[in-house]
C-alpha cells in the first residue's frame, strides 16, 4: 500500500471522530428555527469536506450558511467587534422583537473544541502511532 494511500486513510479516521465527537459533544442545536432550518441542522450537517493525502476538512455545507456566524461569532464578538445594525431599515426583526440593534452571538468554535479535545485526549498520538505501524508493515511487506 502507498504512503498516499495510508495517509488519506489516518486523515479519513481523524476526521471521522473529529466530526462525531463535534456533532456528540460540542455543536449548538437551536431552540429556535434560524433561516428556516429546523433544530439540529447545524449539528446534523458536519462531515468531512476535503480529504487529501495531506490534509482533513471537516465543516458545514452551504445548506447550513450561518454555521460560520456559530462558529466565528458575529457583531461585538466577531472579527468587526461592533454592534449589528440595519442597513436600509429602521430596525432589525429578531425573535424578540424589533431592535436598533443587537450585540451579535458569542463564537462557539465547535469543530475547533472538538478537534483540541482530540488532540488533548491522545486521539492525535495513538491515530500516528497506528499510522507508524502500518508504514513499517506495507515497507516490510514490499521488501519479501
């Protein structure tokens, strides 16, 4: 087997778990509809985006566009660190009623916390150890 082909396997199981332990533990289900989407979409759209020899993406797809709003956090707590005003009207319509404007979310960096608690549980270590292994048993392979 290749080195390529070990690789993208490692990553594959990588994001597997990555992706179940954000979806278990970490990602946010909404206790009101957002955009339309029902409760748990956010969390029942994470999967693995990209898969290279060299690199895992796992994210959200486009159905779910305010995953990154989620993730990143928005107006004061965001990367514009200012309040949430309307642009043409005279208020936003929120849940709650109409506002001036609102503060935004908090970041919840579920993919991101899932990932650290990975890599601070030994996931990361014993996923390489394994990957070692196989490398040393497809090289002993090909040299009988």
């Amino acid at each position: 087997m290749k080195i390529e082909k070990l690789s993208e396997k490692l990553l594959y199981k990588i994001g597997v778990v990555v992706s179940k332990l954000a979806k278990d533990k970490y990602a946010p289900v909404s206790k009101i509809r957002v955009e339309g989407h029902s409760a748990g979409t956010l969390k029942d759209d994470i999967y693995i985006r990209n898969l290279t020899p060299k690199s895992v993406t796992i994210g959200n797809t486009k159905v779910v566009s305010y995953a990154k709003f989620v993730h990143f956090g928005t107006g004061i707590y965001g990367d514009k660190k200012r309040k949430i005003t309307p642009k043409k009207a005279k208020a936003l319509k929120t849940p709650y009623g109409y506002r001036k404007s609102v503060k935004g979310i908090k970041a919840n960096p579920y993919l991101a916390n899932a990932a650290n608690e990975y890599i601070k549980n030994g996931g990361l270590d014993r996923a390489v150890k394994s990957f070692s292994k196989e490398i040393v048993k497809d090289i002993k392979a090909t040299l009988k």
